[in-house]
C-alpha cells in the first residue's frame, strides 16, 4: 500500500464518515418505537440509494433511470429466492452485479450525451424496463411477486423491525464509506474534474469516458443492492414499488435539494425530505388521503426557491469557514482542482 | 386483408402522433427559450383534459368549444407560471436542475390536486362529433379525425409563427444566442414569459382534443411527459418542426409495433428508437449540431 493510498484514510469525508457512522449507532440505540424504526430504515435505505445514485453525479451524470437498476436488483434477488431458494444474502450482491451490468448497457450509449440528453435518455430506458418487466410473465407481470412470510436471518425476513433497521443501517454506512473514499480518490478527483469541465479533463489525460463509466457502473452496482433489502421489507414487489417515475424522482430529490455531487448531499436531502413527508403526513391526511401530497409539493417547490443550490451549499456560505484539504496533493493538482472548483461556481445558469 | 390492416395501423398512429406533435412542440419550444426542462408538462396536459371535463360538467361544453376557454387561460396560466416561479429561482442563480426540481414539486402539486377533487376515477368527455369515418381502407372514430386536424391546424400555426413573425424571430434568436439577443435589444424578460405561456397553453389543448377518446387519471401526464421528451429529443430539443416529424414518427413506430411485436411493447421499441438515434446522432434528427452540448450542468 503506497502512503497515497493510506492518506486517504485520513481524509475529511472519511473523518465525517466516522461521525455519521457513531450518529447512526446512536440513533440505532436510542430508536423508541416501531413507527420510527419504519421511518429511520426509509431514512438509511434512501439516503444510501440517493448516495449510491450521487457517485454518478461526482462526474457531472445526472441519472433519472437509476430505478432501473433497484428494480433490476429487487427482481434479481426476488426470482432467485422465489424460484431457486437462493437466500437474499447471495441474491442481494446478484442483484448488485446485475445491476451493474445493466448499468454497464445503459451507461455505453447513454454517457456520450451530456447533461439533460444523459438524463432524459436514461428514463427512456428505465421506462423501456419497467414495461418489459410488467408484461413478462416470469417475472409475475403487472400482479408483482409476492414473498412468503418466514422470518429466519438466512431468508433475510425479521419478526421484528430491528433486523431490517440494522440491514439498512449497515447498507446506508457501506455506501457512504464507498461513496467518501471514492470521492477523495484520485478517481473521485477525476470525476470532480470531468464535471467542472469535461475538455480540460481530457486534455490533461483523465481518460474521461471511462472514468464516466465506471462511475455509473459502481453507481448501479450499489443501487442494485438495495433491491433486495427493498423486497424482502415490502415481502411484495411490482413495477410501481422498484421500477416507476416516483423512484427516479426520489434519488433526484434527495441529491438536489442537499447538494448535486457532494459526498453528504444526497444524505441531508434525505434527512430532510422523508421525515417532512411523515410529518405532513400525519398532520394534514386528516383532511383527504391527497391532501398531504398536495403540501409536499408545495412545500418542495418553495424550498428550492428558497435554497436554490441546496442545503449543504447554503450552510457552507453560512459558516464561510476556511476550506481545509487533509489529502496531499502535488502541485499540478493542487492547480486543477482550484480550476475545477472556481469553473463549478461558474457552472450556474447566469441570470 | 393484411394491406387494410396496415392502413388502419398507420392512421390511427398518426392520429395520436398528431396529438404527441403538438404536446412536444410546446415542450421544446419552452426548452429551446428558457432552456428549462419542464417536468410540469405533462401534467398540465393532463389538467387540460381536467379543464375539459368541468366545463362539460358544468356548461355542457362540447370539448371543441372548450378549446375557445382553455387555450387563453393556459396561456396566462404559464406566464404566470414564468412570472412567479421560474423568474424568482433563475434570478437567485438557480442551476438547471434546481428548475427541473421546482418543475417536479408542481407536478406533484397538480396531480394531487386533480387527484384530491376527482380520486383516482377515470373521468372523459363526449363529443357531439360522434360515428366512424372511412380512410381508405380504415375506419377510424371520427372525433380522433377532428382532434387530429385542429393539432395539425395548431402546429402549422404555431410554426408560421416562428419562421415568419417578429416575436417568432425574436424566440429563435433567444435560442440560438441569448447574451446576442439582448444586446440587440429583446426583452427577454417578456419573451420567456411568452414561451412559458404558449407552451403550457400547447399542453392544455392537447389534453382537451384528448379527453373525449382517452380515458384521464390525475397521473395520465406522467406517460405523455415521457413521449414528449423523447419526440423533442428525436426532433431535437428545441427545434419546432423536429418535434411535430418526430410526434407522428413515434405514433406510428408505437401503431406498429403494439400489434406487430405484442400489446405495450409499442412503447419500448419507441425508447429504443429514440436511444438508437441519439447514438447516432446526439442532436438529435433536426437539432442543430452541438446542440446536445446544452443541457444540464
């Protein structure tokens, strides 16, 4: 292991990472009651998919296909333990590996275009997805696959809600410790030069469809992951719960409204965004079962007027503290990466 | 025997393309404008049907003459949509996907709207434009003829509009050359607001000329959303006429295939076209070249 490699150990967002993990055990611990497991095991579920879905976004690629792949991997891991008894364990990592795969397809046409065109382009073919999957009979078609009740850790079912907290606990904190070492890599660097400018990358020598790539088949490879937990919670899956336009747009919230391509973003949104749903949820749903959608859009839609470059940006110019980088790095990069940080302040949409 | 099967294919593939045509020359052209990606549009189509059904409802309306209703209050609807929502965010430096968020909360907004008033019941008009018209060879309903030729009428309108008038020149300028525009002397301000309201205004009498023959659900907008970004991106994002080709392109590739290959795969040989093309061409069939360089950053 050269120094350069152990250095990273030390860098900030793993430092962070650290202080994520002990808030997590604590909130864990100190969990009440079996309504706030539910809501603390959405909470780490989709704030690792939204941080699995953000490694993508560290090189610029926003995605809005990715529930291509958690569909691909809740079915993956569903069929193999419906058909073959495959415990959800193996079928979990399956999953991931056929997401990756399908991330691998997806990711070869679709990473020639940029921006919107990346975007748009994957929902076509997630779309294209889900509608296979929904008239195909082995996969259950529009009826969805139902999985048997029977709790056992090797069928990866609980009696009780504590198990699939902690799988989601664990799920959350391996995706995030991925998610920060990739980041403060020299990859990570890479992809943090292709978004600030894609030409500059390439003419320095970041071989930059490459790296796009990798990143977004890493980036499914972990989605794909959480398939599987997905299904064996639900113990049911159709195309609506893994493969529709609402899990697309979650991965899009949660990053967005914490901050586009930042380590912790994803996670902030989702912090903020799941509980405020349960909130309006329990609060205005004594009107009308809409209701409470109705105010979270709203709600949505006022808070990125008021945060426009989301939450994590707002609270960095809040605290204005002096930038610290613990990862050596030698002068040619030092220089890029001042260049790729001044080009993504510039990146904005000049009003 | 075969041939009249085709017939009857390809018409009513452009039937429905025609109404795919003008719901995506309203997103591109507001794409094109303000380069917002505008997730609302679909659902606003949707309302558009929604504003049929109550006018039914309520004044007997044939969804025709709701046209007369629909198209001017969608109109002030979009720019205020501009007005209020858009013009705040972009003047705080909001990025483009900070707009496309926006954009989502109001969809999500306008489909729990229709959903809190009507559940999730299908709703539909009727039109006194009833029985079956021969084409050749096929038959088809002749209120799907009707709505066609008013789409058709709308989109050849519209495009006469931006190749020969000065407010359609002075959107083409905006969208090729922003900083250009302005120092020429647009108001641009004015202009997006315009953009907003026609393209809002194309969605909601899209929806309308649907309603008597497509069964609405408060999430009906969520399938032509994603038709409308595929014909524009075919098009080419931005380009008017790319969009109206590329609507009655799709709607005859989804005819085809729904029977040739098997019932619902119509729409996925449609994604798979549209990923083809934009291998082949990222700019899509008439987008200027370069253009897919624009987008998100």
């Amino acid at each position: 292991m050269s120094l350069g490699s152990l250095s990273i150990l030390m860098s900030g967002n793993v430092r962070r990472w650290a202080a994520v993990a002990a808030l997590s055990a604590a909130c864990v611990a100190l969990v009440p009651n079996d309504y706030y497991r539910t809501v603390l095991f959405t909470i780490f579920l989709f704030a690792g998919m939204a941080s699995a879905w953000n490694i993508a976004a560290f090189g610029g690629q926003v995605s809005f296909g990715h529930a291509a792949f958690f569909g691909g991997g809740a079915y993956t891991g569903t069929l193999l333990f419906l058909r073959l008894g495959i415990s959800p364990w193996l079928g979990m990592f399956a999953g991931g590996v056929i997401a990756a795969a399908l991330g691998y397809a997806i990711g070869l046409p679709c990473l020639r275009l940029r921006g919107i065109f990346l975007g748009l382009a994957t929902l076509a073919l997630s779309e294209a997805a889900r509608i296979m999957v929904a008239t195909w009979e082995f996969t259950g078609a529009y009826r969805g696959l139902y999985v048997p009740f029977k709790p056992g850790f090797e069928n990866m079912i609980f009696d009780s809600k504590s198990g699939y907290l902690l799988l989601s606990a664990g799920y959350f904190l391996a995706v995030t410790l991925i998610s920060a070492l990739v980041y403060d890599s020299r990859f990570g660097l890479h992809l943090r030069g292709i978004r600030a400018d894609e030409e500059a990358a390439e003419h320095l020598g970041v071989p930059t469809f490459r790296r796009k790539l990798a990143a977004f088949v890493l980036s499914a490879f972990l989605t794909g992951l959480a398939g599987t937990i997905y299904a064996q919670y639900l113990l049911f899956i159709d195309t609506e719960t893994v493969f529709s336009w609402g899990i697309n747009v979650q991965f899009f919230l949660y990053g967005v409204l914490g901050g586009l391509g930042t380590v912790w973003g994803p996670t902030v949104g989702a912090v903020i965004l799941i509980p405020l749903l349960e909130i309006v949820r329990e609060n205005v749903s004594v009107l009308s079962q809409q209701a409470y959608v109705l105010v979270y859009g709203a709600i949505l839609t006022l808070t990125i007027m008021l945060l426009p470059r989301g939450v994590l940006s707002a609270l960095q110019r809040l605290t204005a503290a002096a930038p610290r980088r613990s990862t050596p790095l030698g002068r040619n990069q030092v220089a890029y990466v001042a260049k790729a940080e001044r080009a993504e302040q510039q990146t904005e949409v000049p009003s | 025997m075969s041939t009249d099967i085709l017939a009857q294919l390809v018409v009513s593939g452009l039937l429905l393309g025609g109404l795919y045509s003008l719901v995506s020359a309203g997103l591109t052209l507001v794409f094109g404008v303000t380069r917002v990606v505008n997730f609302a549009h679909g659902s606003s189509m949707m309302l558009g049907g929604y504003a049929a059904v109550i006018l039914q409802k309520a004044l007997g309306f044939d969804p025709l003459l709701s046209l007369l209703v629909v198209a001017p209050v969608f109109m002030l609807g979009g720019m205020g949509l501009e007005v209020a929502l858009v013009r705040p965010l972009r003047h705080r430096g909001a990025t483009a996907l900070a707009l496309a968020f926006a954009t989502i909360g109001l969809s999500i907004v306008f489909e729990s709207l229709v959903a809190l008033i009507w559940t999730s019941e299908y709703q539909s008009t009727k039109s006194v434009i009833s029985g079956q018209i021969a084409i050749g060879p096929a038959s088809v309903a002749l209120v799907n003829v009707a709505a066609f030729v008013v789409a058709i009428l709308i989109s050849a309108i519209f495009y006469v509009f931006l190749r020969f008038t000065h407010t359609g020149r002075a959107f083409r300028a905006l969208s090729q050359d922003k900083t250009g525009a302005v120092v020429v002397g647009l108001n641009r301000n004015l202009l997006y607001a315009l953009s907003f309201g026609i393209g809002i205004a194309c969605a909601g009498v899209a929806g309308t000329l649907l309603s008597p023959f497509y069964p609405l659900s408060p999430f009906a907008g969520t399938h032509f959303m994603i038709v409308a970004f595929v014909v524009s991106l075919i098009g080419g994002l931005g380009s008017v006429p790319g969009a109206l080709l590329g609507g009655l392109l799709i709607g005859l590739v989804e005819s085809l295939s729904n029977y040739y290959i098997g019932a619902s795969y119509g729409t996925v040989v449609y994604l798979l076209v549209f990923v083809a093309v934009l291998w082949t061409r990222p700019a899509g069939l008439f987008g200027a070249s370069g253009s897919e360089e624009y987008g998100l950053q």
